[in-house]
C-alpha cells in the first residue's frame, strides 16, 4: 500500500463533524501518521485467520421476554435540550410541501 | 487505612460511616485542590445514605469514588467532556452502582478522567487538569486518572474506573495504587457510557489486592441488562487470595522486556518477579510473537467502536445542543463541534475512516483478524503458565505537556497494556517500588499481571504474593 491519507473534511462529514480549517490542519498529518503505523498490520498473512469481533464468543444471547419497568417519561426528558408537550422538540425535519 | 481495614473498625464500633465521609471531606478540601482528581461531589446526599447504611453488608459504610463516565442515579456524568458538562443528571444507576448499594457502598464523588475515557494521562479531560499526587508537574496517568490521583492522595478509600486498553492499570501504575481490569463479560457494562464496546469493561482502584477483591466479589457477575455479561459462576475471590505462588509458573514475553524500557522500570520489575520465584514461584522464558501488531490492532478496533458509539452525542436527546440551527444535520454538525475536544474528534474521524466503504477490509476486518492472532498468543502461553509478568507502562510518570503531545507517541506508551483488552484476559498492576525518572527522584513503578479469561482468583492470589513482597 502507498503512504495513507484521509481526506479529514469528507470523513469529518460522515461522521456529521464540523471541524474548523485549524483543526483539519492539525489533524491531517496526526492521522495520516497513525494510520500509516495502522499499516504494520498489512505485513502479516491473515488469509484463513477468523475474525474475532469480541474477545469472548458470547453472541446475540436474549434476556427472558419479560415486561419490566422503563423509565419514567419525566427522568427521560429532564436531559433534553428542548421539549415540547412531553415530547423532545428538533428543527423541522420535513420540508413545506 | 484500606478498606479491608476500614471495614474492621466500622464492625468493631471504632468509626463510623459518617465520620469516614466528614474525613475524606476535610482532605479532598485540604489536597485535591491541588491534585484536581474530583470533578464534583454530594456530601449531603452521601451522608443522608450513611445514615441508614447496613454495616453487616460486605462493603457497608463504605464511600467509593466513581469515575465520571459511570452513571449514578441524580448525579452529574460529564464523561470529562462538555458534551455532558452542563444540564445533564443521570436518570438512573449502572448495575456496578446498583450492586455496590447492595453491598452497603456509598458512591460518593464523580473523578476526573480523559474525555469519554480517550487518552492515556487525563490531560483530555475538556474540564481540569488533574496531577500526580507523587510529583504536581506529572500526569496521574489515564483514563482513570482522577480515580487513580485520588486513591494514591488518600482523599478516596477506593474507587471504580473503566478499563478499554489499559485505563484502570496505567494510572494506578503511575500513582503507585492496585488497578484491576476484570475479564471481558465478567462485569456488567450497563451504566458505562459506552467508549469500544468490545474491549470496556469496569473494575476497582485500590489501595490493596485484598480491598480490589472486595469489591470485584461485589460487582462482578450476569447482568440481563448486558448482553455480553456471562453466567459464569461467581468464584470467591478472598478465600484463596493468601495461597501463594509456590509450584505456579510464571511466564515472562521476551516481546514485553525489549527496547525502549526506562532502566529504573527494568529494575523494579525484575526485582518484583525475583521476589515472587523467591517465594517459591518458577519463572520461564515465553513469548507473544504478535505484540508489535497490538498497538495499530487496537487503533482500528477502539476508535471504529468509539465512532459508532458515540453518534448518540447528536444534541437531540441529551448534553450540548448548538444554538440556532439551519436544520437537523447542521444541528448536528455543530452540536459535536463544540461538544467534543480533538482526541475524541480524531478517533471518531479515524474511526468513521476504517469502516468507510472501500478500507473496510483493509483496516477494520483485517485488525479484527489479527486481533484473533493476538489472542491465540495468550491460549498458547496459558497452555505453559498460570500467569504472565510485565511492565504496566515503558517508563513512569512523564510530565505535564498538553497539546505538545503528538498523538501517535502518546499511543506506542500503551504497548503492554493493549493486548490484554484485545484477548479479553483479566489483568492487574500492582505496585512495585519507585523509580528515579527524567529529574524526578521516585516515581511509582506497577508490575502488570495477566491470567487466563475468567482467571481472576488466581490474579488476585499472585498479585496478592507481590504485594507483600512490595
């Protein structure tokens, strides 16, 4: 593989980030570094070797479906920033029609 | 005075809960406005519960710091960020908070840590700086920091810290106190604000091997509220802890004495495992042939969990909310903007780069491939020994240096104490003695332990044999 690099402002914009001019500044070669460290992993042969997305091959196990108690809608809403009618309120998401 | 030793003196009469509260309250006002290891704490709120606390429990009456991503019932979890600095109270218990009440324990102060626990000296923390009780110019050491600083300032009895690569250990090696990351699944993350879910987990901050089995008696165990939880029985951590290490083998990764290690670190180390084959242990030589993979496996895992995970700090239901937005996305956008400072925006950025369509493979599937690699590593020694000896940390304390520190440097210092997270093995560091280091005369050094998945009471037993030693 060449020399890693990130385009920080299209990345930071899927990860719906605003980042100023002096903060991708900074970040550009901090992350093109790392990831370039990252790249020691391409030495080694991986073909056959499972992946292991946890340490512990515990998977998906459920709970027993029993109904217990949520929390009250008043401990749920204390944190919002904006509310409305017992409900949080957001920008308009739907535009005029 | 520890726990354990606390706890005699509540049951003997001698003290009480509210005299160890009114006590720990006189010295976080008379040091911690030095060390700056608590964010805040409720001393009312803690004294009201002392009042009617059941001493015959097994941690009764006793005050337990709580670092500051854990969420206590109407206490404040800022997760050291201002995302979460103002406005926020947690609506409910974790289930470690939950199962310390049962057990008598009185949460008491929120501690300092890097923000959402990103960082390896608590200089992240967008809300105080918090300094080495041994040297004020150093790092206590992250993420755990502020639970760590204060157990080693005796302004905490104990403490609960998070542990994703190392953030229990590193501190309390740096402040010269007992911190223990339990196995993966051996103790619920419910409660936690989530950092990379595949590598959190809890544990205790101590002042000794016998007070972090206390508490890991407590918290550990199956939690419905914690898919990755496991039934595994309970085992009782105390009965065995003062056996000793006569006829166990102890490993020793060559990967894990190389280059790049301070002299003084060397020495202690070495002279913590000199001790423990003096008692009776036999030490062997084994090796971990993947260790130099750990740090690049576990910067594509940890910040791709971190990205994901922390898409729920949007400005809508909780924490910081831009003013005036042009819409949903711009809400979004500057929200995280202000909210967040730039070791979180680098990992999330990182992060959101490795599963990014077309590096998937390159980066995240293969990591989680050599992740697998690493933990062969570890079956294959456990096969050999009972347990594994290192360093915590290549050199003690460093100092104070805020953004002159280059991000990639700050992550290689975590060497020895990724893998363990990645393999999802318990470990411990346990303090080893002191070091001179770059102008400082003694600096703590901690001895890292490792044990098999689930091999808690036989971690606890030899770091129980290098305490005494120490």
């Amino acid at each position: 593989m060449s020399q890693p690099h990130i385009d920080v402002r299209y990345v930071a914009n899927l990860a719906r980030l605003e980042l100023s001019d002096e903060e991708i500044a900074t970040f550009q070669p901090q992350l093109d570094a790392i990831l370039g460290h990252v790249e020691t992993l391409s030495q080694l042969d991986v073909d056959g070797i499972e992946a292991s997305a946890h340490a512990v091959p515990v998977f998906g196990r459920m709970r027993a479906d029993e109904p217990h108690t949520s929390l009250p809608l008043s401990a749920v809403l204390q944190n919002a920033p904006d509310q409305s009618q017992g409900q949080i309120r957001v920008p308009k998401v739907v535009a005029d029609a | 005075m520890t726990l354990s030793s606390l706890r005699q003196q509540l049951l003997a009469g001698q003290t009480t809960s509210a005299a160890i509260l009114s006590g720990l309250a006189g010295e976080i006002a008379a040091r911690d406005g030095r060390t700056g290891a608590y964010l805040s704490h409720d001393l009312e709120s803690a004294m009201a519960e002392a009042e009617n606390v059941d001493l015959s429990l097994p941690l009764g009456g006793i005050p337990i710091a709580i670092k500051d991503n854990i969420n206590v019932l109407g206490q404040p979890c800022t997760c050291g960020s201002r995302f979460l600095a103002e406005n926020y109270r947690s609506p409910y218990d974790a289930t470690v908070i939950r199962k310390l009440r049962a057990a008598g324990a009185i949460p008491f102060g929120r501690m300092n840590l890097d923000e959402f626990a990103m960082g390896s000296s608590t200089e992240n923390s967008a809300l105080q700086t918090t300094r080495n009780p041994h040297d004020p110019e150093r790092i206590p050491g992250g993420s755990s920091g502020g639970p760590a600083a204060a157990v080693a300032d005796f302004t905490a009895i104990a403490a609960l810290g998070s542990d994703t690569g190392g953030s229990i250990r590193q501190p309390a090696s740096h402040c010269g106190v007992v911190g223990l990351k339990p196995s993966y699944g051996r103790v619920s993350r419910y409660g936690l604000v989530a950092f990379a879910s595949s590598l959190d987990q809890v544990g205790p901050l101590t002042r000794s091997v016998e007070d972090a089995a206390r508490i890991l008696q407590v918290i550990a165990g199956l939690d419905p509220l914690d898919s990755t939880s496991l039934e595994a029985p309970v085992p009782d951590y105390l009965s065995g802890l003062n056996d000793g290490v006569k006829g166990l083998r102890l490993g020793l990764p060559k990967e894990y004495f190389g280059e790049g290690i301070a002299p003084g670190v060397r020495r202690q180390v070495e002279a913590a495992v000199q001790a423990l084959a003096a008692q009776g242990a036999e030490v062997v030589d084994i090796s971990l042939p993947h260790t130099e993979y750990a740090v690049a496996t576990y910067y594509v895992i940890a910040p791709a969990e971190a990205s994901s995970n922390l898409s729920r700090f949007d400005g809508i239901r909780y924490g910081q909310r831009a003013a005036n937005p042009a819409d949903i996305p711009d809400l979004y956008k500057r929200s995280r903007e202000i909210g967040f400072g730039p070791e979180v925006k680098r990992r999330i950025i990182l992060g959101t780069y490795v599963l990014s369509s077309g590096y998937y493979d390159a980066y995240y599937s293969r990591a989680q491939k050599v992740r697998s690699l690493i933990r062969r590593d570890f079956e294959a020694a456990f096969t050999r020994v009972d347990a594994i000896l290192s360093p915590v940390a290549p050199s003690p304390a460093r100092k104070l240096g805020g953004a002159s520190i280059d991000p990639l440097d700050e992550y290689l210092s975590d060497i020895f104490t990724l893998a363990p997270n990645l393999a999802g093995i318990c470990a411990i560091s346990v303090p080893c003695g002191v070091s001179a280091f770059d102008g400082a005369a003694a600096l703590p050094v901690g001895l890292q332990i490792l044990a098999p998945h689930l091999g808690e009471a036989m971690l606890l037993r030899i770091a129980r044999a290098a305490e005494s030693h120490e």
